[in-house]
C-alpha cells in the first residue's frame, strides 16, 4: 500500500467533495419542497390532483435514477422548444440537470415517506385539535406536520443517505464530484483499489455525520418516547 | 319520548340559554343512532347523559361540536345558530370559521384524553389560547398555572402525557379544554378509561368546576355523580330521550321502568 499516493488521492477527491455536497443539499433542498406539494395533492379530496400525485409516485419511484438522469440531460434537448426557450441555457448544464433529476426522484420517495408519517397520526389527537376549533392550515402547522415529520423522521433518515450515494450517478452526466473524480484517476493510474477505497471512504464518512446529525435530531424532538425523568425537570 | 320527560329542575331559573338543541337526527348506514333529541342547557345547568352502550349518548354529545355532523336538527350555543346546508344530498356546515370558533366556545374531554403525545402537558394547555384565540403568550402561560394548579398537576406542567397515569391526563385534558374559557364543556364519559382507584380525583375536579357554576354536559356511567353533582339527569335509550328530570325525582320515584332497569343494574 502506498501511502504517499493514497494521501495524494484523497487531497485530489476532497477537492470534488464541495460539488458533492451542493449535488446532495440542493437536491435533497428542492426534492424537499416538490415533496411537500406531491403529498399535500396525494393527501387532497381532489381526484386529478390525488391521480397526478399517484402517477408521479408511481413513474419517479418505479424507474431507475440514472435512466431519468439520462433522459433529462440527453433527452430533453431533442424537443426544439425546450432548446430554444429560456431555460436552455440552466437546462444544457451537466449540474442543473443531476441536481433537476437527483431533486425530482427524491420528491417522489420523501413524499410517500411523508403521506405514511400522515397515516401514523392518531386520530384522537387531530380531534382534540379540532375540538379546540383548529382547521386548515393552522391544524397542518400545529399538530399534523409536527407529529407527521417525527414519524417520519427514520424513514426520512435512510432517504438523505440515499441520495448522498445517489449524486455519484452525476458523474455519468459529466459533474465532477468525487465518483467521476475518482473514475478520472483510475484511468490515469490503473490503481482502482486505491482510489475507489478512498472514495468509498469519503462517503462512509460523510453519511456517518449525517446519520448522526439525524439521530441527534429525532431525539431532541422525541422526549415523549423517552422515559420519564428520574428528577423532576427543573422549573423554567 | 314518554310521559316522563320532565323538564323544570328549578335551580337555574333565570339562567340564559348556553346551549339549544332541537330534534337531531343521525344515522350511520341503515342504523338510526339518533331520532330527534332536543335539549336546552342554561347557564350553570349541569345534566348527566346515562344510558346503555349504544344509546347514542356519545354520538349525541359528538353532534354538539360538530365531530359528527348530524343528519337533521339545529345547534345553538349562547344564542348563534351554526349555520348547516344540504350539499349533495348530506347536511353539512355552511360556514367552516363558524364551525372552528363554536368548537373553540365548546370545552371537549374526551373517554382517552386525547392529549397532544407530543407537547408537555403546559404546552398542551396553552395551545389553544395562544394559536386559536391568538392571545399573548405570557399571559397564557400564567393562566395555565393556575389551572394545572387548580387540577392539582403543577408539578407536572413540564413532563409530557405519556408519563402521567390517567387520572393526572384527564385532569391536564380538562385544563386544556378550560383555558379556552369555553361556555359549555363537554364530557364524553371523561371516567370510564381510568382505573377505579384514578376517578375520583377527576370527579373532584368535576364538581368543583359544578359548584363554580359551570354549564355542563356530561356522559357518565357514574351514577353517584350524576345523582349528587348534576342537577338534571337525562336518560337516552335506543337514540331518544326516555327520562328527564331532576335527580331526586328520577331516582327517587319518577324514572320510566327502563330507567329503573337501568340503574338497578348499577345497584341503584
């Protein structure tokens, strides 16, 4: 094993790190928000919202990322009237497609990890809120999005580290972050070993912080599971 | 109904009408739960709903604040109607912000307790106050001590439900629906999920809330209650009103034969 060049490959990757990461936050940013509005649709009364909510679950969650990465960046510029609009210029980008495409099959997984965190909610607590005269969206606010998202947190959990391991698909798009960083050494060294392991690595580590982070999160927001305290809490 | 609807207790003879509700229906299915109940609460009235498993008192009170929404019949509290239309074919609420502040009027505690799992039992209280009535939260905060003083749980304003034995959750589900200041509170049988050794501390809470003049409704199957605390009793059988009197008349000689029934299966 040589340590000189497993040192010289990890300072060469760490450099692709920062675009890892804005792959990863933006998607997991943007497939957050497009989520919500799935859910909300897929949750509503209304028939064709609840259908084009069911059909997006169904297409974005049923088919693989990277076939839908792959139409988004080689497909999209074969319709003239995507080329010549106003948004070819972000849409022609290696970046703006992974981010569009990591973002929008996300959106597709969180929102069924949302709507079952709705299910879990018991229905006795969401008639005490309506017995106080809670509704709309005063109700989503208060007490179906807190206890929905603490469900849901777990499952969340295991999502965000899916798509920390996802945005390597990027590299197959031409986005140089630390796979295609790392594909771009092999075939400059033929050390595979090495410098897979160091990528391998740098994701370990990264997920590791983030499931931390995570837990850290579902714990803070769940006391009520915990046991009581052995003290009395102090008084405020 | 039967002859022995009775309706003048003569405690409460000024009083303003808190609570009017006139000939509700309501069917699940095929089944006719309700077959036309009215009945007026004044202020300060305290009336116990007995009947059988089935009788439709539960279902009754539900109607009230519009968890169920009845088929048929007209709702007043302190005088507002609640506005109900026909939509395809089903009676429903007109105005859904009417809807929301009768509720926020009506003080609910429920069989379970149902309190937020997730909030610490101050949190629950002020709740409604502070995201309903939209009032300052200070102030808030310092009127829920003093109900969770009053309920005897101060001690416990920071722990959450699920640490507090049932008794001391029911306790914090009735300083919740009070920091609301309701007008009318509703029990839908508030004793019957606690172990026999936790009702009384709730049914002291109860009556204390009776004697400071409170306009209540309560489901019971807590026969000395309803004979000692209540000043009107109200027996439903098979969705209607069988008995209705004061307590010492239905106990003492005036219940119908089913009442007496009734009763005499909780040695009465």
């Amino acid at each position: 094993m040589d340590i000189t060049f497993m040192f010289e490959t990890m300072k060469t990757l760490l450099a692709a790190l920062p675009m890892t990461l804005a792959l990863f936050s933006l998607s997991v940013f943007f497939g957050g928000l497009l989520a919500l509005v799935i859910v909300w649709m897929r949750v509503s009364g209304n028939t064709i919202a609840r259908n084009f909510a069911k059909g997006y679950i169904f297409v974005f969650r049923g088919s693989p990322l990277l076939i839908q990465m792959f139409l988004i960046f080689y497909g999209l510029g074969q319709f003239g009237f995507i080329r010549y609009s106003f948004l070819w210029p972000a849409l022609r980008e290696p970046f703006v497609c992974a981010v569009l495409s990591l973002a929008l099959c996300t959106a597709g997984y969180t929102a069924e990890i949302f709507r079952f965190g709705l299910r879990a909610i018991p229905a006795k607590e969401i008639e005490a809120a309506r017995s106080v005269g809670m509704s709309g969206f005063l109700l989503t606010r208060r007490i179906l999005a807190p206890i929905a998202f603490r469900h849901a947190l777990p499952a969340y959990s295991t999502e965000v580290v899916m798509m920390v391991k996802s945005t390597a698909l990027a590299s197959l798009v031409t986005v140089w972050e630390v796979t295609g960083v790392a594909q771009r050494l092999i075939s400059q060294t033929y050390r595979t070993m090495e410098v897979f392991l160091c990528a391998a690595a740098i994701y370990l580590i990264l997920n590791f912080l983030i499931l931390q982070a995570m837990a850290l999160l579902e714990y803070k927001l769940t006391p009520h599971r915990r046991a009581a305290p052995l003290f009395p809490v102090p008084q405020r | 109904m039967t002859p022995t609807t009775l309706n003048q207790t003569g405690t409460t003879m000024a009083g303003t009408t808190r609570l009017s509700v006139r000939n509700i229906r309501k069917s699940f299915g095929t089944h006719e739960v309700l077959r036309g109940i009215s009945l007026d609460a004044r202020d300060g009235d305290v009336i116990s709903l007995l009947g059988a498993s089935g009788s439709g008192k539960s279902t009754f009170l539900r109607c009230i604040n519009l968890l169920e929404i009845a088929d048929h019949g007209e709702i007043s509290v302190d005088g507002e109607l609640i506005q109900m239309e026909q939509r395809g074919g089903k009676n429903v609420p007109a105005n859904r912000r009417q809807v929301d502040r009768i509720r926020s009027e009506l003080g609910m505690v429920f069989q379970s307790f149902n309190l937020w799992s997730h909030m610490t039992i101050l949190e629950n209280v002020i709740e409604g106050p502070v995201h309903v009535l939209k009032r300052p939260r200070a102030e808030c905060i310092a009127e829920a001590e003093v109900l969770l003083e009053k309920v005897g749980i101060a001690e416990k304003r920071n722990a959450y439900p699920a640490h507090l034995s049932g008794g001391q959750q029911q306790r914090a589900a009735i300083a919740r629906s009070l920091a609301m200041k309701p007008k009318v509170m509703l029990f839908d049988e508030p004793t019957s999920a606690l172990d026999p050794e936790l009702v009384g501390e709730v049914l002291r809470v109860m009556r204390s809330l009776a004697e400071e003049g409170m306009t209540m409704l309560v489901v019971t199957h807590e026969m000395s209650f309803a004979r000692n605390v209540s000043n009107r009793v109200i027996f439903m059988k098979s969705g209607e009103i069988d008995s209705d009197g004061a307590p010492d008349q239905l106990f003492g000689s005036g219940g119908s034969p089913s009442f007496r029934q009734f009763i005499g299966n909780f040695g009465g």
